[in-house]
DNA sequence: TTGCAATTCAAACAGTTGTATGAAACTATC
DNA sequence: GATAGTTTCATACAACTGTTTGAATTGCAA
C-alpha cells in the first residue's frame, strides 16, 4: 500500500472515532482497527498519539482561520481598509459556526470531530488553541479600525464576548435545545450568526465611548 | 483516625491535586501520597474515582447555585415577585463569577478547581451539568417575568449568551489577559460581572420585541 | 535482477491504571 | 474484656496504555 494512503486511512479512522467518542475513549488500537492498518504505523507516520491528534486539529483549524481571513481581506478591501464591525465580526464567527452547527444528520465528520475538541480540549489541543493569538489579534487591529473611537480594551471584551457565544454555543447546543423545548433553532446557522454579531456588535457600540465599563445599575 | 478524617483528607487532597494539574493526569496513588492515606481507602469511601470526582463537583456547584438562587428570591421578593431583568441576570453569573475569578495568587481551592471542572469537563462532571436544566428553568421563567413582552426564543437566547460570557471568561481569562496585552482587568470581578450583565441585558432589550432574530446586516 | 530504502507487521515491552481482597487494627457497645 | 462492626492496610489483580523492536515485505531505481 502506498504511504499516504496508510496516512489518510488513519487521520480519516481518527477523526471519525474522535467525532463519535471522544477524545478519551478511543485508543490507538481501536484507530488502527478502523482504519485496517497496523498498530505500529501510527508512531511510524506520526510519531505519537498526541502528534496525530495535533495534525487533525490543526488541519481544520487552518481551514477555518484561513476562511475567516479571507472573508476579512474581502471586507476590508471592499470598504477602502476600513470594514464596517458586522462585517468583521461575521468574518470571525461566521467560518467557526458554518463549520460546527447545522442540521445534525448531515453535519460531517470534520465538523463533529471539531465540536468535540471545543467541549473536550485534550492537551496537544489546547497547545494548539493558544498559538491562536496572532491571529486573533489581526481581528482585534481590524475592529479598531473600524471603531477609532472606542478604546482597546473595549475591544477585546468585544471580540472576547463575540468568541465566547459562537463557541458556547457549539459547545452547548444541545442543552440549549433542550433547555428552550426547541423553541431555539439550532439548525438555522444563519440566523444564530446574525444574533451573535447583533449582540456583539450592540456591545460594542453602544453607551459612551468612554472606554470604561458601563455603570452599575443601582438596584440590589 | 475516625472515619471522615479520612474522607475528608480525601476531598481536599483530591480537590487541590485537580486544581493544580488538572483531571487528566493525576491518579489515585497521587491522591493518597497527598492525603496520606491508603490507596483503598478512595474505593471505600466514595464506591470509585468517578464518584470522587463529582462528589467534589456536586458540593461546589450546590455552593453555587444555592447562591444564586438566594440572590434571585430575594431580587423578586422586594420586587414584589417581579424583578429587574439586570438584577436576574447579576444572581445568574455573579456567584459563579466571583467564585472563579479574581487576583490570581488569592484564589481558592475551590475557585481553581472550578476553573479545571470548566475547561476539562470529564465525564462524571458532563453529567452532573446535564442535570442543571431545572435550575436554569428557574431563571429563564424569572427572565419572562421580568420582561413579558420577549418572546420565550428571546429568553432563552438571553441566558445562553449571558452564561456564554460568564464561562468563556472563566475558560479563557488567561487568553483574554495575553491577547489584550493585560488591558482587560481580568482581576476586577465587579466590572466584570457588570459588563457581562450589561450586554446581555441590551441583547434582550433591544430592538423590536417581535421575537425574531436581528434582520441582517446588508453589507458583505 | 540486484540493491537499497521505505513501509508493514507481529510481538513484546514497560509502565500505569482503577479496583478487589482478605487479613489486621481499631472503635464502640454490652 | 469479649464481641461486633468499621475502617485501614499491604498486596495483588487484571486489563489496558502508548511505544519500540527487529524481522519481513514491498516498491523503486540502477
């Protein structure tokens, strides 16, 4: 069999496994029994267990920022190197959600594999995760440009709270479903994008532009 | 040495060990070098690992939303059963809020290994937390009460982004601290709080209350 | 075909894990 | 102080883990 053929069958078996069971009850025999190879040619290919998992994970997350950076430099070409703070904000919560909801039978294997390293983060991921903050930080520089007035700190609470209902919500879209009777779509990925950007967006507009947290309500 | 000498040498020792290294690599032995007891004595007391595990989880969380609900009984007492929407979202993550963050080198026990329970989420944790509907129902209904006109979707919506914000800041306050350069205060849990109250609750007043998701933005 | 490198394979390795056992030590009751 | 019930202890168990090894096989170039 040729090389990378015996590669792909096994990042193709682990991610499918992953996807189904988690990160922490599947172990490499199990991966080389789904893919039909040999215990050994996992270290042989990858060097180690946490090597194949990285190489799943950064493979997709790749895609997924390579899209958001796309989406961006289109907006802001668009707009003369100033894009309006939705625009941005889709960019960088539109590619994650894209890729992680939608109707749940026919959500790809990528797709789960990526909900389950969101929920789990086992540790070559989460080394992964925190070489993330170049690229954040190419969303934090843009959405100062189109916001001069508001300070930096306000703006990364901004694409701070942005990230944090994008990614709870993948990571919690069962409960969510569950809690709310159905009565929030979880499917309609548009809309749910629309919503985080609104709010986010909401939050990072209004009040002053004093770069201060907003006063306490008074009621207690 | 009496019985629950041991059990509870059990629980902190356990408790301080995942607090510091996480679920993922420490084990029995580690846990009674610490407590300095017999390696038995965890299947004695608490039946297995796992039922270590969420017992330490179940006593924190109880703490937790026992807090939280004081809060909201007492906001809806003096508001003669009706209280403001921001007051109800303050008792929803003030107390987990001020349970996990806060200067770093003053945190509890408690308080890190709640930060753990929160980006690690094994098993017998996943399942506890799957239990918690009920409690949230509670607030999603004081939430309904306070603004009638929402439409349920709109509740919903509401709590899951305000609980967003609240975990994501837990989860991610280390990234949040790195990628804004240390312009985030990540130490002043009372903005914090208020910030997060603050957005959600414009996200659940603003606009028309038609129940609708936000109309989306033209630009693109 | 020969030679060499890349790949596959079965098998074993070395270590760790949570759990179970049965005897010993302890504690409280009568 | 004997008895019954708890709790502790050293030890063994059985299974599983990722990784390594060295020989066998394959593929390809000369």
């Amino acid at each position: 069999m040729a090389s990378d053929q015996t590669r792909s069958a096994i990042l193709a078996a682990a991610e499918r496994l992953y996807a189904d069971r988690g990160f922490g009850d599947v172990t490499l025999r199990d991966i080389v029994a789904e893919a039909d190879v040999n215990l050994a040619a996992v270290n042989y290919h990858f060097g180690s267990k946490d090597e194949l998992i990285a190489e799943l994970f950064v493979t997709r997350s790749i895609a997924t920022n390579r899209e958001r950076l796309r989406e961006l430099k289109a907006a802001e070409e668009q707009g003369g190197g100033r894009a309006p703070i939705e625009v941005i904000l889709r960019a960088l919560v539109g590619p994650t959600l894209r890729g992680c909801l939608g109707p749940e039978n026919q959500r790809s294997t990528a797709a789960r594999f990526m909900i389950r390293a969101s929920i789990e983060s086992v540790p070559p991921i989460r080394r992964i995760k925190n070489r993330e903050i170049d690229h954040l930080r190419k969303f934090a520089n843009a959405m100062r440009r189109a916001l001069p007035e508001r300070s930096d700190e306000e703006i990364y609470w901004g694409l701070h709270f942005a990230l944090a209902m994008a990614h709870h919500t993948i990571r919690e879209s069962e409960r969510l479903t569950k809690l709310s009777d159905g009565r929030c779509d979880l499917d309609d990925v548009d809309a749910i994008i629309e919503r985080v950007v609104s709010v986010a967006a909401t939050a990072l507009t209004a009040g002053k532009a004093t770069g201060k947290a907003p006063a306490r309500v008074a009621v207690r």
